[in-house]
C-alpha cells in the first residue's frame, strides 16, 4: 500500500489507496451547503433504513444553527479530491466522534480510513484515551474494523420514528 502524508498547520495532503490524492483541512462556515448537500445525499442513499427512517434523519439539514455550531465548535474536518468534497468527520466535546460521511459513490476507498485516523491523532493531541460514536447500523462494521466495539444498542425517536444505532468506543 503506498502512503504518504503530510501535515500542515490547516492542511494535510494525502495520497493512499489507488493514489488518491486527498486533500484535508478543517472546515469553514462556508462549506455549510457543501457539507449539508453530501450528508443528505448520503442518508438518503441508504439502504439500511426505511424511507421514512432517512427523511426524519436528513431533515437535520434544516437546523442551520446546529450544523454551523458543529463547524464552530468541533474540529470538524474535510476531505477533498481535485476540489470535490469527499467526506468530512468531526470530533465533538470531549471524547465523541460526532460525523463520520463519505460520498455515497466512494465508499471502499480510504477516505472515511483517513478522517477517522486525522480525528484519533487529534484526540491524542488532548490526550484523550478513548473515543466515542454513535454509529448507523450502515457504518457499524467499518467502526469495528477501525477497532471499535459496541456498547450498547441506541433506540432514538425522532418525530415519533425508531432510528437504530450503536454507541461504538475505541480505547486509543
């Protein structure tokens, strides 16, 4: 596997997987509609949940002032390739992995691999020692293979609807 990185004060270029030249930097107030576009995409695609399921969840992109306290608040990071946002991650108060979203087409090539990898650094730069998610049924193996297990099963009602996920902890 051919990898290499380098780290900047905002900025960290990366090549890894099939040469994909990456590019990572924190996120701005700016890239608000580029963010919200890719999330909605991809809870819309999803397969591991019912319609309704995926319209309550993508209707978070409504809560402008949430997101843009997230962008505000946590070291939330982006991934580019060639100026297309790939994905983007971000880690929360504390000891929480808040986002984790990858294009719906590029799924399977590193990139989700590369923002959790940049999140944990950061986290040890805190010097947290463990880390926590609330994962969808549809990133829980990708968690485990990233080495973290679950906790405990989450129930949450939205708007009267189930979503299902994990409550997911890696000790770092």
């Amino acid at each position: 596997m051919n990898h290499f990185c380098l780290l900047f004060i905002n900025y960290i270029e990366c090549s890894l997987f099939r040469n994909i030249k990456m590019e990572f930097r924190k996120a701005e107030e700016g890239d608000l509609a580029l963010i919200l576009e890719l999330f909605e995409a991809n809870v819309l695609a999803n397969t591991d949940y019912t319609e309704e399921q995926k319209e309550i969840w993508a209707s978070s992109v409504n809560n402008l002032e949430m997101w843009k306290g997230k962008i505000k608040d946590n070291f939330f990071l982006l991934a580019f390739e060639n100026d297309k946002l790939m994905g983007f991650s971000s880690l929360g108060p504390m000891d929480y992995v808040d986002m984790m979203f990858v294009q719906k087409d590029e799924f399977g090539k590193g990139i989700a691999s590369k923002l959790l990898l940049n999140i944990e650094e950061e986290a040890k730069q805190y010097d947290l020692s463990q880390l926590y998610a609330d994962v969808s049924v549809s990133a829980r193996g990708f968690f485990e293979k990233s080495g973290y297990h679950v906790v405990k099963t989450n129930r949450n009602i939205r708007k009267g609807i189930h979503l299902k996920n994990f409550r997911m902890k890696k000790v770092l």
